[in-house]
C-alpha cells in the first residue's frame, strides 16, 4: 500500500470512527473531583450548539518509527432533535482532504485524485474495531458516557497556556485501544486535547486550537460540493 493511500485510509478512519467508536464511562479514582468534572461537561454538552476550530493531529506507529501530521479545520453542530448531526474536517496538510458527516450520510473527497467517497456512516465503518474519537466529550453527554469505559481523574495540567484536568477512559471491552486519554479544558470544559493509546504501542494525539463555540453554522457549510467529473466511489 503506498503512503497516500495508507495516509488516505488513516484520515477517513480517523473521522467516521469518531461518530461510531464513542460510547460511556464508569468513574473509578478520586470519585469526589471527578464527579465534579463531568458534571461540568455535561452542563458544557447540553449549551453547546456548534464548534469550529482548527485541529492538528500526529500518529506515531512506533513498529516501524514513523509520525503521520495532519492538520485543518473542524466544524461541528450536534444533533437537536428532528435536526441530524453534522460534522466536517478540511485537512490542508499536508494535503488538501475533505471529510464531511450529515446524519448517516459521509463524503471523503481527495481533489489530489479527483475522487469522492459517498455512502452511509454505518456501511463506511463496517468491520472497524474501536476508532480515534474525535468527538469524545463532544458527541456525547458526559452521563452517557458511563457504560463502556473506566474513567480515572489523573490530575490537572497546563495545556497551551490553559488549565485543563486530564483524564483517562480505559475500555471495558476489547478493541483497538488500551486507553483514551482527555484534556478538558477548565473554562469551557470540553476536551481541547485527546490521545488515543492502541494496544500495538502505537498512539495518535489530537489537539483543537483556536476553539469558537456557538458560533453562527450554516447547513450549507457541511455540504461538499464535487466538481464535474469528480469519480465517486462508494468503497474504500
């Protein structure tokens, strides 16, 4: 497999296991302060309506000794309601990528190729085990978070200039990953850094920057539009 297409594989994995993999939480260490901090986040899931913010992310695949970087733009607006979910990241390096989520329905277009992957969330994600959440604290409320995972408070820490308290979700069941690692940030209270542990050694640490909450959203924003002649392909 060449390196596009395994970075390529790695990108729309990344996004569509981040709507599928995130489930819940059972509170072990320091229940007192931890209670606490997801209450907060709960509070902080019920007021949010949309987010945008640019996102940096780096696999190590410690086997063979190499980083893949990817970073762009997230935008998100969760489901209310009748009103379907929405999410789309527009990856600029080191290539230009679009991922876009509305409800079931999920676009991977690589200009590059001049290829657009379309089908539906649920058939795209066939097969996968686990997945890089991206939208852990985000996606789900903080209550629903208590069924599929052990959380521990670990302790607080400066991320970026920003106090945030790091915890760390530890799957009940088997999967991809041995932990999952959140930053939530002290002042808005969701997740502003996450690292994904797989149980190979390998990890992928995810960063938001520059984060805009509740900002004005067109529906229009998540569409992508596909030029004339675009090839699109429903396997990928």
């Amino acid at each position: 497999m060449n390196q596009t297409h395994r970075q390529s594989k790695f990108l729309i994995g990344l996004a569509l296991l981040a709507l599928v993999s995130i489930t819940n939480v059972s509170a072990n260490s320091t229940p007192q302060l931890l209670t606490g901090i997801l209450a907060k986040m709960e509070k902080a899931h019920k007021e949010l309506k949309s987010l945008k913010a640019q996102i940096s992310q780096e696999k190590t695949n410690v086997q063979i000794g190499t980083k893949d970087k990817d970073s762009g733009t997230l935008l998100y607006k969760p489901a209310t309601g009748a009103t379907k979910g929405k999410f789309r990241l527009d990856y600029t390096k080191p290539a230009n990528n679009t991922i876009a989520v509305v409800g079931d329905n999920v676009v991977f277009y690589q200009p590059k190729i001049n290829q657009a992957f379309k089908n539906t969330l649920a058939k795209a994600a066939k097969g996968r085990v686990g997945g890089y959440a991206l939208l852990v604290g985000l996606d789900r409320s903080a209550k629903g978070l208590l069924e599929n995972y052990n959380i521990d408070y670990v302790k607080d820490e400066i991320v970026d200039g920003q106090a945030t308290s790091h915890l760390r979700l530890t799957p009940k069941a088997s999967g991809s990953f041995a932990s999952i690692e959140l930053w939530v940030n002290n002042q808005t209270w969701i997740p502003t850094m996450q690292k994904f542990n797989e149980r190979n050694g390998d990890y992928t640490v995810v960063k938001l920057t520059n984060v805009q909450q509740n900002i004005a959203l067109n529906d229009g924003e998540f569409e992508v539009k596909l030029p004339g002649g675009t090839k699109v392909v429903d396997k990928f």
